[in-house]
C-alpha cells in the first residue's frame, strides 16, 4: 500500500513554460508536505514545503498547493530552466511520528533549452 | 561545515559478507535517518533515531542494524549480505519541524 503517490515518472517542458508535478496521498494523518530535489550522484535537497493548514505557499519560482480534500498535491515551477532538470521528490510526514516521512517514487522533470 | 557525510561513497561486496555504512554530523541534530533507494524508486525508511541512545524500526529494517552512541554518529550495518541488498543507501539528519538534511549516499553493489 504506497501511501504517497507521484503517478507521472517523468515530465519533459520548454525552457520558460510551466512545469507542474503531481502527488496524492492516502494517510490523513499527514499533516506536513515537501518536496525534495534530487541531482544524480548527490542526496535530495529541500525544495519547499507546506502545512496542511495551508493550501498555498511559495517561494520564488517554486508554487506548491495542497487540496486536503482530494489529498493532491502540486508543484509548480515557473518559469522552468534547464537547471530545474533533476528527480522531484513528493514526502508526506505526520507531526507525531518522530519527523519520519513517506517519499513517492520521485518525478524526473527535463526542461528542454 | 560538512553537514552529512557519509562513507564510503562506493562499494561492492559479496554474498554473505558484512560491513558498515558511516554517517556522520556535525549540525548536532537530534534526529537521524537510514534510507535505502532501489532503482525508479522513492526512498524507504530502514531505521531512525530520535537521539543519542534511541533508534528504532522503519518500513524495511529486516537484515539491518543501528546503533546510536553518539549525537554525530549513526552507523549502518549489514551482517549478512544479499543481492536484495544493492541500492543506494542515504543518510539523513533534521532538528525540530525542519526539513531532513541528506548525505550524498552510499552505492552499494552486493554480488
């Protein structure tokens, strides 16, 4: 039972369109929400992150949305470069479990030049 | 400032051998993590610690261990080798509601 779901195992977009990447979940008992990007040969790194109290937060280029309801989430990056290119990883944490977090199977975004 | 070191970074061993994965920290974060990734995989929890002294069981402990004597050492063994072993093994550390701050990993072929 994967709990948290990146149903797209790859995206590819043109330099300066949109890239929107996809997440759902099936625990409601997550209340915390990131997600992480992934160099090849290197470890994820924190990308951006959102409360579910939240449906809405941003920084910079990087958008994400949370519909609790549909237990979605999004990111979108706007607008896309070629160094956005990388494995996007969606987690979802519950805040009483010790910080642990469930990952997807990650999104390989490629931003065409 | 290292962060999350680990090593080594690369490894191959042999059906039934053992060896230890290091990871170290010098961000004194209480929280640890063990992960391993298979191929077009997301990571899986193997073991965590909440601090010096406390681990416990992820998603997929089985032929694994930890130990956790020290707040900027969390080693990772392997006792018995197996093929279902190989995967790149990630380290992680976080401090109160913070995101996890990963190593680079370990690459780790079991032959």
């Amino acid at each position: 039972d994967q709990q948290v779901k990146q149903n797209s195992p790859s995206l590819s977009v043109q330099e300066g369109r949109i890239s929107i990447l996809n997440c759902d979940y099936t625990n409601s008992m997550f209340d915390y929400f990131l997600w992480y990007k992934k160099y090849p040969a290197e470890g994820p790194t924190f990308l951006i992150s959102i409360s579910s109290i939240k449906d809405k937060n941003e920084d910079g280029r990087f958008t994400v949305f949370l519909n609790k309801s549909a237990k979605h989430l999004s990111l979108h990056i706007v607008p896309s470069q070629p160094g956005d290119s990388a494995v996007y990883f969606c987690a979802a944490s519950s805040s009483t479990n010790a910080g642990k977090s469930t990952f997807g199977d990650g999104t390989t975004l490629t931003v065409k030049p | 400032n290292a962060g999350v070191t680990q090593t080594p970074k690369f490894r191959i061993l042999k059906i039934g051998q053992s060896m230890t994965l290091q990871c170290a920290q010098d961000m004194n974060h209480n929280y640890m993590y063990w992960y391993r990734q298979d191929p077009g995989m997301g990571l899986k929890l193997i073991y965590y610690s909440v601090g010096a002294g406390i681990t416990d069981k992820g998603e997929v402990p089985n032929g694994y261990n930890v130990s956790r004597s020290t707040t900027e050492d969390f080693p990772l063994r392997l006792e018995l080798a197996a093929p279902s072993q190989t995967s790149v093994y990630f380290c992680a550390t976080r401090t109160g509601f913070q995101p996890q701050h990963f190593g680079d990993g370990t690459r780790l072929s079991i032959l």
